[in-house]
C-alpha cells in the first residue's frame, strides 16, 4: 500500500486562503472576463469534485472570478450544459457519453475543448503481490503465471468462494450497473461461468471494500475496477490480458447475456466540456480549461489521498496545488500563476 503524507498542517494554514467558494471573493489584481459566476457542474463523484476544486480555485484566486456549482447526476447536468445553466463541465466521458451531450454538440450548443486525461482504465484485476510477489510485506507469488484472463482456469483454488467450494469468485459490479451486464458477459464469453462464482457486491462501496481488504491482508482476489479511484491510487493492482478491444464486440457484450466472443474494455479519454456561449464571452478562461490536463494515476493519488486523510475535494485541491506545480503552472500565463501562488 502507498504511503501518502498527511499535509494536515499545511492545509490548515491554507485553509483560510481556499474559503469555500462563496459569492464573496476577495476583490483580485484582474478583472473577470464575465460578470456573473463561472457555474461547474457539480458532479456526484470524486474525482469531477477534485477537478472542479483546482479549476475554481484557478479561477477565483488568478482570474478573479466568482464561482458555483450546480449539484446533481451526470445526465440532468449535460443537459443543463445545453441549455446554458452550466458553464463547465471538468469530465466529459467521450467514449461512452451521454446522449444529452452528444444532442447538445449536435445543436452546437457545447463543444468539448481539451482533454483531462487520456489514460481512463477499466478490467479485471488482481493484486500485484499474486504475479510478482511483494518481497518487502513477505508475500511470495501466488500465481507467477496468471497474466490473462485465459489463464484463470488454473488458478480456481487460489480465488476460492468460501460460500462455493470448487468455484473461484469474481467480484462484479453491484447489479444494475452498465459494468456488471458486461462483466457478466464476459464470464460466459470467457467459459468462465461454471467456474467462477459471479459475485455481485450489494454497493460500490462493498465492491471497494473487499478489494481493500484483500490488499490489507495480502489475500489474493480477482475482481473487476476503474481507474481513476482512490482504489486504484492505494492499491498496486494488476490488469490481466484480454482480447483487444473491438467496438462491436463490447458493444455487443451490453445487451447480449451469452455472447461467443469478449473484448477489453476500450482505455477511454475524458475531456473538458463547455457552454459555447459561455466559450464565446470568456476566452481567456476556456484557453486555461484547454490546457488543463492530468492523469488516471495522479487522480487516483489525489483520491487516494483523500481517503487516507478523510480529505475533502477542495483540501486535495489545496494539497495538489501546493504540491504539484510543476503540472498546473504550465496551464496559465505567468502572472495568473503568481496569484494562485499567492492565494496558497
């Protein structure tokens, strides 16, 4: 497991400086482009959250912007980027968006600007420890030779079900997820089926907690995950082969429960979407969102670091910015770096 520091005295000095992203901005050495609040939306999950947390902080403190956030889902948010209610949208799926957006871009109504990060993960991992041991926690490989899904056969004892004696267990999305219709498939499509139990966690949260506690232990599991997550950020896993990805093949895996043939889930690109209105009246704002650009594996560190420290989006912000200037700085011209500094 990584080792993350804590920052707590750190963020404590630059809480104040954060504030909480009221109305009430300190009055700044710029001027807003736009007279009104930059309006993000307010995605339910963390990692929109923290990327909405370093753009606002970008924009209040270096371009002297106020700004909001419209909470909501993914869909009625997409929606309102169309219409107008939202300004920004900070993750923009594009290889599995929404038909609210892909309408909207029909309408030329919002346009995806830049891409956040490129590298967005899905499969069926293990731990790292079960190929390649873990010589500092004491742990010998488990299973040397499992680099595929094809290999899985062999390894049914090292996965076993308590509740299933002779049957592996793969842990699967909770029911009624888009990912557990998939990874169903994909059993059957892998012969898999009668082997392995299709264990299907009750929440997200059961499905994280299980891959954390087998890390913990240093217990072997096979189980599906994404990345960017806190998951992915904490603990070292191992993606195990598939075939290439092929469109029609996944495609086919959503709607067909018995399928002859699975594919690798495609790595997708998640981009920064906005307002073409919004695009036209603040260009200096939408060239900063274009340059804006992460990762799947520093995310999932500042997810991960949230985690570990109980942290809010918005003190992971503070703590990325405050440790990472390397990345964001090359995001803004120089004198609206030197503000953000001087907020921190």
């Amino acid at each position: 497991m990584k080792t993350l520091p804590t920052g707590a005295a750190m963020l404590m000095a630059a809480g104040l400086a954060f504030s909480t992203f009221s109305s009430s901005a300190q009055a700044q050495e710029t001027s807003c482009e736009i007279d009104r609040p930059v309006m993000f939306a307010g995605l339910n999950y963390d990692s929109a959250l923290f990327h909405n947390a370093v753009a606002r902080f970008i924009i209040e403190k270096g371009y002297g912007c106020k700004t909001d956030a419209l909470p909501g889902d993914v869909i009625p948010l997409l929606t309102g980027a169309g219409r107008g209610d939202v300004d920004v949208v900070m993750e923009i799926w594009r290889d599995n968006v929404a038909d609210a957006w892909k309408k909207a871009e029909a309408a030329g109504t919002v346009s995806q600007i830049g891409v956040n990060f490129d590298d967005a993960i899905e499969g069926w991992f293990v731990p790292r420890y079960v190929v390649e041991g873990n010589a500092e926690r004491g742990i010998e490989p488990m299973a040397p030779g499992l680099k595929s899904v094809s290999d899985l056969p062999k390894y049914i004892d090292l996965f076993d079900d308590p509740e299933e004696p002779g049957k592996g267990r793969f842990y699967n999305c909770p029911s009624g997820w888009v990912c557990e219709k998939v990874n169903s498939a994909k059993l059957h499509a892998y012969n898999l089926d009668e082997s392995y139990t299709n264990f299907r966690p009750g929440t997200g949260a059961a499905l994280s907690a299980a891959i954390a506690s087998a890390h913990k232990r240093g217990k072997p599991a096979l189980y599906y995950y994404w990345g960017p997550t806190w998951v992915m950020g904490l603990y070292d896993s191992y993606r195990l082969e598939e075939p290439a990805y092929d469109a029609a093949i996944f495609d086919k895996l959503k709607t067909d429960p018995a399928p002859a043939k699975a594919t690798a889930y495609p790595q997708s690109t998640v981009t920064v979407g906005v307002n073409t209105d919004f695009m036209k009246s603040a260009p200096k704002l939408v060239t900063f969102l274009t340059h804006y650009e992460t990762s799947n594996s520093l995310v999932s560190e500042m997810l991960a670091y949230m985690q570990e420290n109980n942290e809010k989006p918005e003190g992971a912000a503070l703590y990325f910015l405050q440790q990472k200037p390397e990345i964001w700085k090359p995001w803004v011209p120089d004198a609206i770096a030197e503000r953000v500094e001087s907020a921190l």
